[in-house]
C-alpha cells in the first residue's frame, strides 16, 4: 500500500484505511499500528525527522 495514499484511518471495528482515490481496505493492524508503520517509513525516507520526540508526529 501505497502510505502517501492514505487520508483516513479508522476501527468500525475493523481497522479501515480510506485511500486518496477513495477506496477502502480493510487491515489486520490496529490503527495504532497502522500509525507507527506510516510514521516509520516517513522517517525511512527522511520526510519526518529522526530526532523527533514520539507523539510530536
């Protein structure tokens, strides 16, 4: 998945990932998860900076 794509995350309860375009996909991970996995690879690719306190994101 594309994590650039993504505008919205919610549990219905479900986790549920809205996409930019629209579509949805349902996940395994915790909103919680699907959080820390974004926020890691944008600072993989340097967009979010390394030295940023945890809950500054």
């Amino acid at each position: 998945m594309n994590v650039a794509m993504i505008e919205q995350v919610e549990a219905f309860p479900d986790t549920t990932v809205t996409l930019s375009n629209g579509k949805k996909i349902v996940v395994q991970e915790s909103i919680e998860d699907v959080r820390q996995l974004t926020t890691a690879f944008y600072r993989r690719i340097g967009l979010i900076g390394l030295s940023a306190k945890e809950g500054d994101d």
